[in-house]
C-alpha cells in the first residue's frame, strides 16, 4: 500500500511568510531579517537591500535639486504675471510659509516642491508596495526592495501636475504587467517604471505630455527645448557642438534650471549620480558609453544631412545631452542589470542601439520629441539577441581555435 501523501501546512506556511514580511520591515532600519549560523559560511556585502539602497542614494542629488526647481520654476511664472495654483498640495505650506511669493528662499522653494513631489513619491510607493506584498503572498517569496528604485525612478519621470490616480495606475501597470507577471524581480524584461510611464504617456497624452502640467501654476504655456525646436522657434542653423559651451541657455539646461519633469533636468546632478553607480559596478560602464556613442555619432548625421524644413536636423549632440530625459534614461534606465544584455559585446551594442534610435525617434518624429523612453524599451527586447549573437559567435571562435 502507498503512504497517504502529506498534506501541506497551509498554517505553518503563512506563519513563515509572516515571518519573512516583518524581518523584511524590520531589516529596512536596523539589522538584517537572517544571520548566518554555523562555522562556514560565505559572506556577501552585496545584496538587493545594499543594491537598492545604493541606486537611491545615487538617485538623490537629481531629486533634491529637481524639487528645489520645481519651485524655482514656479516662481518664475509666479513674477511673469501667474497665479499659484489653489490646490490641496499647498494647504499645508501656505499654512507655514505664507505662500509662495513670501517665500522665494532656498528653503521656501523647496518647500514649495516637496509639497508636489511628496504626494506623488508616496502614491507611487504605496502602490508598488501592495502589489509587491499581493504577489510576494501568492507567490510565498520573500519581498525585495526594489519597489524603491521603482518608485523613485517613476516619479521622477512624471509632470508635477500629474493627477495621483493617474500615478497609482501607471505604476501599476508597470509593477503587474512588465514585472509579475514574468515571475518578479529579477525575471522581467522590460524596465517596469519605463513600461508604465509609457503606458500612461499614449494612454492619457493631455494629462502627462501637456506643458501645462510641468509647471505648478495655473495657465503655464512654456515649452522645452525639444518642443520648441520640434515647432521650429528654436533654431541651430550654423551652430557648431562646441558652441553649447559659450551658451547660457546650454549651461541652464546642464545644470538643470529649466522646465521638465519631476527630477530629470539637472545633467549635472544625474550624471554625478551615475558616475557612482559606475564606481560601484552596479552600472556597466559599457551600456553608458554605448549610448553617448551611438547618440553622437547619430546627430552629427544627422547635422550632415540637414533639412529645411525640420530643425531637429540641426541639433547638436550636445543639446541632445541635455535635454528631455537622455541623462536620466542612459545613466539609470539602460544600465538597469535586469532588462540589459548580460555578456560585454551586447551590452556596448545595446547601448549604440539606445542612443541610435533616440536620436532616430527626436528627428523623425515631430510628434514625439521625447524618444529614450521608447529607445530603451525597444532594446530591452532586443538584449537577449544581442546576447545569443555574441554567445555563438564565441563559440565558433572557439571551436576554430581548437580545430588548429
């Protein structure tokens, strides 16, 4: 006779994966969920926790400094003649501050940035984290932290204007259909923040792609810089690359004082965070110097070629640097470890292919002035391509070595 099977311990198992969710809390302020035991053991210093922690720590000078401009921003509309908004984001700072034309200090700026950028950060935060602990619970995994990196990459991504429900949807569908529904962490193909910021970006164009939504006053009608030389009122007929240097309006743009979203605007500040995540080697170095490369050598064709009537033409790679969110997708979004090619050659040609098709999509397509949301996405499809060519072509350089 057969032994009866076992049936499974539905309680023990639900106890342990409570267990599992409070070490995970737990280890968020203090110490780690698990310790290793018995005499031979290895000991890593690097974990998703450190991983993360690290990202958004590199993360943190463009995000301070981009809710310090939204407020500058703000009240530069506010002394062009515009009014602040009467919204519930500001109860609490005009309750202490006075509003924002009495506050027009460092911290009163900030102040006025916090006040959006928070309630946007938290939305998103909460979001991901409920679905994270939904499939971690179906599942019976643990819960990593990468929910953080997820969210602060999101918002900084989004309008300050952004209605927060359209932030709570936008993530989700980042965290559900371009994550968990893969497996989860470390099985998804597609960035999640990126999935849902473009899911949003087609689905409700007026709500995130409006200019009326990066400046938190009412009636802004300010463009970028894409947007107005996509429009043709900014021009870069005979306007070399090294011109940029001698530009103010270049150097606004570097270090960040100009109208964009929550925190890609500061070249500067997001290429300082990158150069630690560089260091670090949570970054492959090769994916950033891809990118500029293939973003380079695409706008001096570009430039080469000309057109008459589309001034995108004209632009050269050093305004493409600093404008929209190249700074932020090459520096953050491709060098994402998960969504990337994983062997050397494919990780350099994924990075020629991002900044290649950004530059593609900014020229070519009027409408879309903003392509390194769509580059990336559509390298992150390709990687696994990349990798298979390198991997054969390896082997039948192999096997020709051993056949001498």
């Amino acid at each position: 006779m057969s032994k009866p099977s076992k049936k499974p311990d539905v309680q023990n198992d639900y106890y342990a994966h409570g267990q599992s969710m409070r070490s995970f809390f737990r280890s968020l302020l203090y110490l780690h969920g698990r310790s290793t035991k018995g005499k031979v053991h290895v000991r890593d210093a690097i974990d998703v926790k450190r991983t993360m922690t690290l990202v958004g720590l590199c993360l943190l000078p463009a995000i301070l400094f981009g809710i310090y401009n939204l407020g500058l921003q703000a009240q530069l509309a506010v002394a062009s003649g515009l009014t602040t908004p009467n919204v519930w984001q500001l109860f609490i700072f005009n309750a202490i501050g006075g509003g924002l034309t009495d506050q027009t200090g460092l911290l009163g700026l900030f102040g006025y940035g916090l006040s959006f950028y928070l309630p946007i950060y938290l939305t998103a935060l909460f979001v991901s984290l409920f679905w994270e602990i939904v499939f971690a619970k179906v599942r019976r995994q643990e819960l990593h932290e990468g929910f953080f990196v997820t969210a602060l990459l999101f918002t900084m991504l989004m309008p300050v204007s952004t209605p927060l429900w359209i932030v709570a949807l936008g993530i989700t569908f980042g965290v559900i259909m371009a994550k968990e529904v893969f497996g989860g962490m470390g099985y998804n193909f597609l960035n999640p923040a990126l999935a849902g910021y473009a899911f949003i970006y087609f689905a409700y164009p007026t709500q995130v792609v409006s200019l009326s939504q990066f400046v938190a006053v009412d009636g802004y009608s300010g463009a970028t810089t894409l947007v107005q030389t996509a429009a043709g009122k900014m021009s870069f007929a005979d306007y070399s690359w090294y011109q940029a240097f001698s530009d103010p309006l270049w150097w606004d743009s570097f270090f960040g004082f100009t109208v964009g979203t929550m925190a890609e605007t500061s070249t500067l500040a997001i290429l300082l965070g990158g150069l630690m995540l560089i260091l670090t080697r949570l970054a492959d170095w090769r994916i950033v110097v891809g990118v500029m490369l293939g973003m380079v050598l695409t706008a001096v064709t570009f430039n080469l070629i000309g057109s008459a009537k589309n001034e995108m033409f004209a632009m050269p790679w050093t305004w493409h640097l600093v404008s929209g969110g190249f700074a932020l997708g090459m520096m953050f979004m491709a060098t994402d470890p998960v969504t990337t090619a994983y062997t050397r050659q494919g990780k350099f040609i994924y990075g020629l292919m991002i900044g290649f098709m950004t530059v593609l999509i900014r020229v070519l397509n009027l409408k879309l002035p903003e392509g390194i949301m769509l580059a990336i996405l559509f390298a992150n499809l390709w990687a696994p391509l990349f990798d298979y060519v390198v991997a054969r072509l390896n082997m039948k350089r192999r096997l020709k070595r051993n056949a001498l």
